[in-house]
C-alpha cells in the first residue's frame, strides 16, 4: 500500500465529510444557483471540452477499444446539451431534502417526524461515459450529498476538464469547494484505498462492467448500492403488432448497443417466428449486428449469417452489435428465460393482449418491466428524475434508476415537552 497515495486519498474523503456536513444546510435556491452556473460553464467552455475529448478519444484508438466504447466515450455536442438540460432539469424538481415524510403523535404527547436526509458523502466509481460526471455531480448537490468521483482512466482528459467547470462553479457560489471532487490519479490502488474509508465515506455506487462491480462489492468496507450487469430481454409475443416489435428490437439493440439498456437477448413466440424473425434480421444484419441463434432460430434463419447460441451467451452483457435470439413455445417459457438469463435491469413483453401483458409485468423480475415500449426508457432523464446516478439492480435500498429521493435517506426529529420516561 502507497501511504502517500492512500494519505492522498483519505484526505479527500476527508474534506468530503466536512463539506457534506455544510451542505445540509444549504437552501434550495443556493443549490439551484450552482447547478445553472455548471451549466453556463459547460455551455461557454463546449471548446475545451470537445479539445480534451478528442485526446481520450485518440487514446482509446491506439488501445483499441470497441466502436461501441468509443461511442460511451465521446462528447458530442448534441450530448454536451443532453448535460446541460439534464442540470436545467434538476433545478425545476423538488429538494428532496427537508422533506416531512410523516408525523405521528404519541399518547405521552412526543411528536414524531420521519424527514428526509441527503446520504452525506457518496463515491461514484464509473467507466467511459463523461456525461456520467455531470450527472452524477448535480445530483448529489441537489439532494445535499457531496460526492467523490472516480471515473475510467480513458476518460480523465473529459472528466478533469468537466470537474474544472463544476470547481469554478463551487468557487463562486455558498456552497463548500469539495462539495464534488474527482480522484485526479488513474492508478487503480488509488480505488481500493477509497473502498475502506468507510469512516467518511457512506456509499459506493459503481457503474461500469460486471467486473469492475464485482470487484468494488467483493473489496469495499463501505456500502455498495450495485448496478450490475444490464442484460435486458425483448419478448415478441404470439400478439405482436410485427410492425411494432420490428422497429423496437432494431432500435433497442442497434440505436446505442453500447450502453446498459439496450437489449442483448431477442425472445420470439414459436407460432410468429417463421415470419417475424426473417424480417427483423434483415434490418439488425443490415445495420452490423451479429445474430446468436438458438437451435430453433437458427433453423429458421439459415439465409443469414448466424453462429450457435451457447448457455453463456444468453447471460452475458455483450455492450455491442450481437444480439442472441431464443425461440420459446409459450409465455411461461418466455418468462421462466427472462428471470433465468437477465440481470434484473429491463425487460419488454410487445403484445396486443392485455391479460398476457400482465402476467408478463406481474411475474418478470426486473427493476423496470415495459409493455409495448423499448427498454431503452430506463434511464434517469427518461423517468423525469433529471437524469440518474446509476441503475440499481439490488432490492435495498433502491431499485431501478437512482434519482433525487434515492440519494436520500431519513432521520427522526422528535419534540417533546419535558417527556422522560
């Protein structure tokens, strides 16, 4: 262990502590104020931003990451507004802190009230996507968190530049400095350290790849709200609407194949399949992807290039153009697939029968379960929480995307008059 680096990074953790403790008591409008100034700053520095970028990016070439790595990786400006609507948006929602919960009245005459209370300080350990940053940020300074960032090394050109803007925001307003640090260092001992400053340190959220998740929750003292693996399952039933179920796979694996919600399995109903699965293979190999067919879907798709789905392939989270298909003989089967292979993220039933769908939404096990509908919504911006900290595959203490009121936890106030026994 590095002493200097682990002083380093207790010393963060430290001031994070202290100014957490500051904003509690921060208003409304003082946190408000910083989030549209972040926001101002990413808009006039959009220059340095794509500049800093464009190393990562160059970087990323020469380590041969996938397209759809380099994809989570760059900022366009198109994202670069996604970032600045997604602070715009938190400023519009409630505080949750501060919030009155419920009150009750004792027979001895205690008034109790359960009350929200931001978490203190949250570390965010994450991987690639820049806008994480922002997001991240501005939520925990909205829910009077403050934050400790520690993202991918192929990202630390964007990330430092972005939490440059977000200081110089800091600086300007009431709020504490350190209310959001970044870990400026890339060497991965400077994580663990952070995973055992439970002292000051209250939560760990990581996103990123099943390994780094299972690493942070196997290593950390402190407690890890998980977003694990996202494989996210799209059953077309016996009652599709074809048109509507063709356009949905397409765009759910092939519209962003990198990121946590798109499909990575293609459930089919073996009385459609002949038709439907010819169909939507056309446009998905058309547009790139590799098709992994399980025996019945690759008897059906002889005309197109397919490898042999295996049992491990319909549990992994590819994060790119593949998608396995599997062709089962009834909604039961169907279901039974979904809670065996997925992780628990987002899963899609496209039918026109209502008491099908149902059963689908009763029985899935998932975070976020959709009718008709892609499973690309599950994301913070998309539910209205102005964007998300993470999605939470676990049951405790939150579940699906992490917004505002999830950073929160509660205290008791309790007031008497004179009450002791």
């Amino acid at each position: 262990m590095s002493d200097s680096l682990y002083s380093e990074i207790k010393e963060i953790a430290i001031r994070a502590r202290k100014a957490s403790l500051s904003l509690c008591s921060a208003t409304t409008a003082e946190k408000n104020d910083a989030l549209q100034s972040i926001a101002r700053g990413i808009e006039s520095n959009r220059k340095l931003l794509k500049e800093e970028n464009e190393k990562d990016l160059a970087m990323a070439e020469e380590h041969g990451l996938s397209e759809a790595m380099v994809d989570r990786l760059r900022l366009t400006h198109e994202r670069i507004d996604a970032m600045v609507k997604g602070l715009r948006q938190l400023i519009d929602l409630p505080d949750p802190a501060g919030a009155v919960l419920e009150t009750k009245q004792r027979p001895n005459g205690l008034e109790i009230s359960k009350v929200r209370v931001p978490i203190g300080v949250i570390g965010i350990i994450y991987e690639s996507r820049p806008n994480v940053t922002i997001d991240c940020a501005g939520l925990c300074l909205k829910s009077g968190n403050a934050s400790i960032l520690r993202g991918g090394k192929e990202a630390i050109h964007s990330n430092l530049a972005l939490v440059s803007i977000i200081a110089e925001a800091l600086e300007e307003s009431p709020l504490p400095d350190d209310a959001v640090q970044l870990i400026p260092t890339i060497e991965r001992e400077a994580l663990n350290h952070l995973l055992t400053l439970d002292e000051y340190v209250h939560c760990i959220i990581p996103r990123g790849g099943a390994g780094l998740i299972q690493f942070v929750a196997e290593n950390s003292r402190v407690p890890v709200i998980k977003h694990y693996k996202g494989v996210c399952n799209l059953f077309v039933d016996a009652n599709a609407d074809l048109e509507m179920a063709e356009k949905i796979a397409v765009s759910s694996k092939c519209g962003r194949p990198g990121v946590c919600n798109a499909i990575e399995n293609l459930v089919v109903e073996s009385s459609i399949a002949e038709e439907f699965l010819p169909r939507v293979s056309k446009q998905l190999t058309e547009k790139g992807c590799e098709l992994i067919a399980d025996e019945k879907a690759g008897s059906i798709l002889q005309d197109f290039p397919t490898r042999p789905a295996s049992e491990q392939d319909f549990a992994e989270e590819f994060l790119d153009l593949r998608l396995a298909i599997k062709v089962v003989d009834s909604l039961e089967e169907a279901i039974s697939f979904v809670n065996q292979y997925g992780s628990g993220h987002s899963d899609s039933i496209i039918t026109n029968n209502k008491k099908r769908a149902e059963a689908f939404l009763k029985e899935v096990d998932a975070s976020s379960v959709y009718w008709n509908a892609s499973t690309r919504f599950t994301d913070g911006f998309e539910f209205g929480l102005g964007a998300e900290i993470g999605i939470s595959t676990d049951r405790l203490h939150a579940r699906g995307p992490m917004g505002l009121e999830e950073l929160c936890t509660y205290k008791y106030l309790i007031i008497g008059n004179g009450q002791f026994k």
